[in-house]
C-alpha cells in the first residue's frame, strides 16, 4: 500500500521520494518475511506395512464408494461406507477394529438416468459428509448427531470428488464428463472415472503441498503435486511449484497420503483388474523431485477379490495414518476390511 501512495512521487523524479520509496520497499520485504512461518520439516516414523483383516461387514447392499473422515470431533476418522442404497459408518473400536455406529437411507428421490454399473461419491469436510450416488436422483449432507446419522441442509446435485472439486456424470453413463465452467483444473481429462485429492501435505524440507490424482479412460492416472513455493529466503531457489506424474493400470480405488511422514506422499492405487478377478493393492512414494515413480513399490497385497475402496486417515486417534483397503466380489454386499500398515 505505502509503495503504491509513493509512486506518483517517483514519477516525477523526486530523488527523495525515490529514496523513501526504496527504504518503504525494503521496510514491507522485511515485514512480509517477518510474518512467514518458518519452514517444518515432517518427523518421519517408522512404518511396517503388513495387512491385518479388520472383519467382514454386511452392508445390505453393493459398496459403490468409501471415504473417511472425523464426523464426531473426537479426534479419530470415521469410516463411511456409500452402498446402492445407504449411507454406513464404521467407527474404531479398540485399536485394531471398526464397527457399524449409524447408517441412514440415501435420498428417497428417483434417478432419472441410471448407469448399467452403480456410481458413488463421498466427501467428509468441516464434520460434515456429502454424497452422491447413480441409483438415486439426488445427493446429500449428513451429519453426525447423538450417534445417528442425519441430513443436514439442502440436497446437492453433483458428485463430491474432493473437498473442492465437484464432478457431473456422463447422462447414463458409468463416468464423469467435463462441462464447461465446471471450475475443475485444467489437465483434467474430457473424461474421468474417479478423482482423489490431498491437500495437508508438507513436501520434505515443510513446503505446503498438495496432490491431485485423476482417474482417465484405460487405467491412466494423471497426479499432479503442487507445492506453495515462498517467494525469498529458505526453500525458494530450488522450489519446483508443479510437478506431473503419471501411472498406467490403475483401479477405479485408489488414496493419497503421506504414511510415513517424510514428505515423500505415498500413492496407493488398486489394479484395473476386470471383475470377479483377483485385485493388488500398490503403495508408490512420490519422488522427493522430478517425475518419475521409482519401479520398486514400497508395499503390495494382492486379493481374491477386488478392492473396491481405500480410504487413509487417523482411524484410531495415535496421531499416524492408518491405510484400509474394502475387499469385495462383484455384486457382493458383504465387505472385508483390511489394515495395510
């Protein structure tokens, strides 16, 4: 502000008004780097992945989708179930167990247009859980009171993708189209399948990051990290703001998530197996700089079944990320949940 009130001064070739421009241009430097947090590099901590069957749930209906989040501000995400006609919630009990806590009824509002393979979405933010599913006409908000689960505020009409990122179905069809105006990034393909979002990252000298994944035709995954470069001082020299990364044979279930907390955010993707085939679920770390996947995974599990949800989240309150992968076969309303790490 000081510099802008100063530069009429400056054009009429005041030296003096140049000088008190320099001096408040140097002054307000200061004070923009004096208001910059320092950097934090993240504490690593030793991971040992290894899966561990959670328990087999009856759903009552075919999972179409699988999210997480804190729904009861207790400080431990919630796991949340979306079938083709309910909404479940999964809450730990203990340090190595969930149990069904609350479940309510999607919109009871017809589907104008229903894809042959049932579609869903889910998003928890600020507490509160949205939806959107293909076999019902509208999507919704609930919220977590007393331990039931209850719709909260209007109903919506598009598919929660990520905190803030919205998707539109294809009319008819088992995929997301891009429209315009949609606000979605630009890179996005015309068409996508799913989309996966992480936006409380680190990189690993404590930049603020964030990752984007989205799922194209043929198992193609697009991710691109997105780091806050700082303008001046630490970190800012060698700072790459974006960053694209690709991944071929890829699921329609796959998380983001920095498990280790190094600063390296780990890519954990299912396969794009047909159905009735045995899945594997892969956990890459995204390289520290550049674009390349080291060929090594740093975790896999193959299934009989195929994986078709995973969510990464503070399950059980200890402050680490616990990855959890929903096993089923086609069609199956029953689900196993497994721990993988």
């Amino acid at each position: 502000m000081a510099v802008a009130l100063l530069a009429p001064a400056l054009a009429s070739g005041d030296e003096l008004s140049r000088a008190m421009l320099d001096r408040a241009a140097a002054a307000l430097e200061e004070a923009s780097l004096a208001r910059t947090p320092p950097l934090r590099p993240p504490t690593p901590v030793a991971v040992t992945w290894k899966a561990k069957k959670l328990g087999a749930f009856d759903l009552g209906a075919p999972l179409i989708a699988l999210t997480s989040g804190d729904l009861d501000g207790d400080g431990r995400a919630e796991v949340i179930a979306v079938t083709e006609r309910d909404v479940v919630v999964l809450a730990p009990q203990g340090r190595r167990a969930l149990a069904e806590i609350a479940r309510a009824a999607l919109p009871d509002v017809a589907a104008s247009r229903q894809p042959r393979d049932a579609v869903g979405a889910a998003v928890v933010t600020g507490g509160e859980l949205r939806v959107r599913a293909s076999t019902v006409g509208a999507g919704a908000r609930y919220r977590l009171v007393d331990g039931a689960l209850r719709e909260a505020g209007d109903r919506a009409e598009p598919y929660p993708l990520c905190a803030d990122r919205d998707g539109a179905l294809a009319p008819g069809r088992d995929y997301f189209e891009r429209a315009e105006g949609d606000a979605l990034p630009a890179g996005w393909p015309a068409r996508y399948l799913a989309a996966s979002c992480r936006g409380d990252l680190v990189d690993p000298i404590g930049r603020a990051m964030r990752v984007d994944a989205v799922l194209g035709p043929g198992g193609a995954l697009a991710v691109t990290a997105t780091v806050r470069c700082p303008r001046t001082g630490d970190g800012s020299a060698d700072c790459v703001a974006e960053r694209a990364l690709a991944l071929t044979k890829v699921g329609v279930a796959f998380a983001i998530a920095d498990v280790d907390r190094d600063g390296r955010p780990e890519l954990i993707t299912s396969a794009a197996s047909a159905p009735g085939d045995a899945d594997k679920v892969t956990v890459r770390s995204l390289p520290a700089t550049g674009a390349t996947l080291a060929k090594k995974a740093v975790f896999e599990k193959t299934f009989t079944g195929g994986v078709g949800g995973l969510v990464a989240d503070d399950v059980d309150g200890d402050g680490d990320i616990e990855v959890i992968a929903a096993v089923r076969l086609p069609g199956a309303e029953r689900v196993d949940l497994w721990l993988l790490d």
